[in-house]
C-alpha cells in the first residue's frame, strides 16, 4: 500500500487495523486451502497405511510369499487345511479385466476417433452426452445388467449351462470401461493442434490420411493412456464382477468358465471374517496388492500422458 | 475438387476414407446402442411395480413386496453427510492448486494422488473405510463412517471440476482487482468464486450422481441389508439404494422379477437425472460466458 500517490491523505489508523486485518485473514486462509490441497496426499498415504495396519498380521509369521501368490487354492475357509493362494482369483480377473479391454480398447479409440474427427455439431454434442451418461451407470447396475439380461442371453445363444461367466463379465466390463476410454482419449485428440490437420489437409490429404498420418502419431500417448487408465478401472471393478463373474474360483480355460476376481473376493467374504482373524488379514492382504498395481499403472498412465504435454 | 479430375489414386483414398468414417461410425453406434436397449428394458419390466407406494413405503414379506423407502432415504443422508464433509475439502483443494500452488514437484505430487485418489479400487477404499472410521476412529458401522469413506473416495470429482472453473475465471478478473490493491483471499472471494459458481456447481451435482451409485465402500462400513428401523442419527446404519438392488437380485430367493428392476430403474433414474442436470447447467454456463 506504499504506492499511493503522495498528495493522498494519510491514513487513519483504522485503515492501517484494516489492512493489517485483512492481511491476517489472507495469510489464514491461505494456510487453510494449504490444508485442503495436502488432503489428497494425506489420504493417500492414509489408505495405505491403515489397510497395511489391518493386514501386516498375515504378511508376518510364516507368510509364504510364493504360496500366496501362486497357489491356486483359495480355501480361508476349509476344516482340513486352510490356504489362501490368490493364483486363480488373478486369473479371474485378468481373463475379464484382458476380455474387456479387447472389446473397449478398439470401441472407445473408434469412437473417440469418430467423435473427434468426423462428427461435427449437434450429432457431436449428442455422442458426447450419451458417453458421458453411459459412464454413469453405476457398477451395481451394470452387475444386475449381468445377472438379469446377459445370463439368460448367452445361455440361449451359446447353448451352456451357465451364463455368468467371463464372457459375461468381459463384456459388462467392457461397455463400463469404454465410456470413461473414449473421454480420455478425445481430450487427447482434441489437445492435437488444428494446424497439424490445416497443414495436413493443405498438402491434399484425405480427412482419414491425416488422421492416420499426423493425429494419431501426434495423440500416442494420451491414447495410451486412455488405455492404462481403463485396464485399471477394469482391474478395480467390484460390484459388477461380483455379479457377473458367477464367483466360482477357477483358472478358466475358456470364456464359458465362472471365475472369481480379486476385488470380488474381498466384497463376498469381509462381512463373514472376524476382525483380526487369518482371513480378514489375508483379505487386507488382497487389498494392499490390489492398491499397489493400481497405483503403479496410475502412476505410469500419469508419466505416459506427461510426456505428451512436455514434447 | 470439380476443376480436377480426381485421379485413380484419389479415388482410392477417398474410398478408404468412407470406408473408415463409416466404420468408425458403426462402432460408435455400437458402443451407444446398449444404453437404449438397457434404459428401454429396465423401464419395460420395472413399470409394473413403480409406483408413489413402491418409493414411499417400507419393503414388506422379506423384501419380496412393498417399497423401497427405508433404502431410498439411507442413500439420500449418505450423499448430503458425504457432501458436507468433501465439498469443503474439495474446493479448498481446488482454490489451493488453481490460486496458490506453485509448480513444483510438490503440486505434481498432490495431483498424482488426487488422480491415484479417483484410480483406487472401490473395494479398497472400503478396506480403508472399516480399519479407519469403523475401527480406528471408533464410529462403528455407521453412516458416518459411510459417508466419510464416499467423501474421500468422490473428493477427486469435486477438485477437478472446481479447479478447472475456477481456472476459466480469466487472469486479467484477478488482475484488475490485485491492482485495487485488495488481498489474495478477496480477489478470491469476490471475483474468482463468484464467477465460477456455477462450474463448482456442476462438479458437486456429479459427485452426488458418483456417491448415490457407489456400493461397494459401503458394504462393510454402513450400508446394511435390512433394517426394520429408519436411521436416527449419523452413528447409526442405513439401508441404501445401491446395496438394497444388489440384495433383492442376489441375497433374496424367489424375489418377483420386477422388484430388482424397480430398483434398478429407481437408482438409474436417480443418477442420470443428476448428471443430466450436471451437463445442462455445463450447457447453460457455455451460452452464458462473455469472455
């Protein structure tokens, strides 16, 4: 406030109180906002820090790394021997989690292509909205979509007897993770500069030569990060591999097989466990291995996506 | 292109190019198509019991008859205790990393969590909510404990959308009012907040649409099957939308088919009523700006 000019009157002292107030004030809420911004970060490692709490109990003692995960045996619950071995619920969920990526990945990059480059005006607009909606549906819908439709579907096409199965999943998984694909990747194609398409377009090329020729290149990694982005979405799906999975533990041999995922696991069985019991830690166990792969491919998505910005 | 003949090669390309907007087009179409034929047949077989009874009457004979409201209500007070807890927080964060944040590794850091925030599993995210608010902090199965976990786990929804209005307010607004030399914390309450209201508006109405679906961080922090009670205060449980459909299509035997697609249609309903409402106002906001 020094820089009035000179013929100004001198302040009252009132008006010094005032501005020192208002200082005070500034400098509290600044402290306050600082509060909110580290919330993220506390939380994070919050997360962390308590399911490790609640889990350490099974990853001390006679833990057997190997064991865990590479037994196929989950049976926290059996009268001769109790193993838990997570092999065949990470064969659950990779076999939906990779079948729902083969459907979403060329659907939500074909729309997303479609959206950004070849649609123009309201039909834009419309496409966009509706994959906005789509990725609304809430995973229990999606599940009870599962169980109440696509069942009694693919039992009568495919003729078997079961129709929770990881084509099942794959494909309720698949319609869930490729909305949430498709916006990613448009903002990628839409953070490509016109003038690579003005010059594209200047040299003759066709509407699909640009963008094969110059979009795509330019989008590469905000494209895979779409990607990263659903496999982990995917990956971390509960409810609606609960429902749909048909939550029998197997290593499947084809898309007709039930499995049971990770994630699905822990939802079924945490409400039966005693607190602090084997099976309660070795489900926080499951936890913790599930938060450290998301937060690696996060971390990898976030790093891939960077790169573009910076190049 | 008519003052040229286009050449074999033209044609080609040109060809390949139809070939492709088309096919582009079909699996858009494809990716589309579900949302109608999901939205037309829960209308269809839910409509036979939707009525003022189902949403505002207690389900009776094990839950195979009667409402749903007892559910309806439980999801209600776990969004607004969710809500009062992470809009707060969230737009605090959101005037921090839009207002103050420098660039640095710090608020790269901060943003890597609020990302890996939105990115971890729902199911751990109620892991975190039973070992802390249930058990370490003592509220017991509860709709607050509930709630607290649906705030952490939605509080990304709402800092994104707040930091991106808030960083739509054009530089030269806080500008101007710095040069009447008022305080940072003024330029943010007079100028920026105020003209970016409406955005922060939108991100809290889709965080409810996130919240209100959300079922598995409920499960095992407040959200219980039955309850023959409604809830009369935050320490104690509720029955919620989201885990009433999951039960009355997996936990109950001979349910009537259309009580699971009442509810199914009831939670749509809700949650793509408040993202219409989210996208309208975005709309509305766009036609509105001057700047």
């Amino acid at each position: 406030m020094n820089n009035k000019p000179s013929s100004a009157p001198v302040p009252a002292s009132s008006d010094f109180d005032q501005l020192n107030r208002d200082w005070y004030i500034d400098k509290a809420v600044q402290a306050l906002v600082f509060i909110g911004g580290i919330s993220a970060i506390i939380f994070i490692i919050g997360i962390f820090v308590f399911i490790t709490k609640e889990g350490l109990g099974f990853l001390v003692g006679d833990f057997s790394f190997k064991e865990f995960f590479f037994s196929p045996n989950w049976r926290p619950t059996s009268e001769n021997k109790v193993t838990y071995g997570i092999l065949a619920l990470i064969a659950g969920t990779a076999s939906v989690t990779g079948l729902a990526m083969l459907i979403a990945i060329p659907f939500s990059l074909g729309t997303a292509i479609y959206i950004a480059e070849f649609a123009t005006g309201k039909t834009r607009e419309f496409l966009k909205i509706t994959v906005e909606l789509l990725a609304a549906i809430p995973s229990v819908v999606w599940g009870f979509i599962g169980l109440a439709m696509m069942n009694p579907l693919i039992i009568d096409i495919f003729d078997v007897p079961v129709g929770l199965n990881v084509l099942n999943a794959g494909i309720i998984l698949g319609l869930m993770a490729a909305p949430i694909m498709t916006s990613i990747a448009e903002d990628a194609l839409k953070a490509v500069p016109d003038r690579y398409r003005e010059a594209a377009e200047a040299m003759g090329a066709t509407r699909w030569q640009m963008i094969y020729k110059v979009v795509l290149p330019a989008a590469k990694n905000g494209l895979l990060g779409a990607v990263l982005l659903g496999v982990g979405r995917g990956f971390g799906e509960t409810m609606a591999v609960l429902m749909a999975t048909g939550h029998s533990i197997n290593i499947p041999g084809s898309v007709f097989d039930s499995v049971r995922a990770l994630t699905a696991t822990i939802a079924a069985e945490l409400g039966e466990t005693a607190v602090g019991s084997q099976h309660y830690k070795a489900l926080f166990t499951i936890g913790i291995s599930l938060f450290v792969i998301t937060f690696i491919i996060n971390l990898v998505a976030d790093l891939v996506v960077r790169g573009v910005r910076k190049g | 292109m008519s003052m040229f003949a286009a050449t074999p090669i033209n044609r080609k390309n040109l060809g390949r190019q139809k070939i492709f907007r088309t096919l582009l087009g079909g699996m858009t179409a494809i990716l589309i198509m579900p949302v109608v034929v999901i939205m037309a047949t829960l209308i269809y077989k839910g409509a036979p019991v939707m009525s003022l009874d189902f949403l505002f009457t207690n389900p009776t004979n094990g839950m195979t008859a009667g409402g749903i409201f007892p559910a309806l209500l439980g999801t209600i007070l776990l969004v607004v205790v969710a809500l009062l807890a992470s809009v707060p927080l969230g737009v605090a964060a959101a005037i921090y990393l839009s207002e103050y944040a420098p660039d640095n590794w710090f608020t790269r850091a901060i943003n890597l969590a609020i990302i890996n925030l939105a990115g971890v599993p729902s199911i751990v995210h109620a892991l975190f909510g039973l070992g802390a608010f249930v058990i370490f902090f003592r509220f017991g199965t509860s709709i607050l404990a509930a709630s607290l976990t649906l705030a952490i786990m939605t509080l990304p929804v709402v800092i994104v959308a707040t930091r991106e209005s808030l960083q739509a307010v054009p530089m030269a607004f806080r500008e101007a009012c710095w040069n009447m030399g008022a305080t940072r914390w003024q330029t943010i309450r007079r100028i920026v907040l105020p003209n970016a209201v409406t955005g922060i508006l939108t991100g809290v109405i889709l965080e409810v649409s996130r919240t209100a679906g959300e079922t598995a961080p409920i499960m095992f922090t407040g959200a219980v099957f039955f309850l023959p009670f409604l809830p009369q205060g935050v320490f104690d449980q509720t029955m919620a939308l989201s885990l009433h459909l999951f039960v009355v299509s997996t936990q109950v035997p001979e349910m009537p088919e259309a009580v699971p697609y009442g509810v199914a249609l009831v939670l749509i309903c809700l949650v793509l009523l408040m993202n219409s409402v989210s996208i309208a106002l975005r709309m509305y906001l766009r036609g509105k700006k001057k700047w």
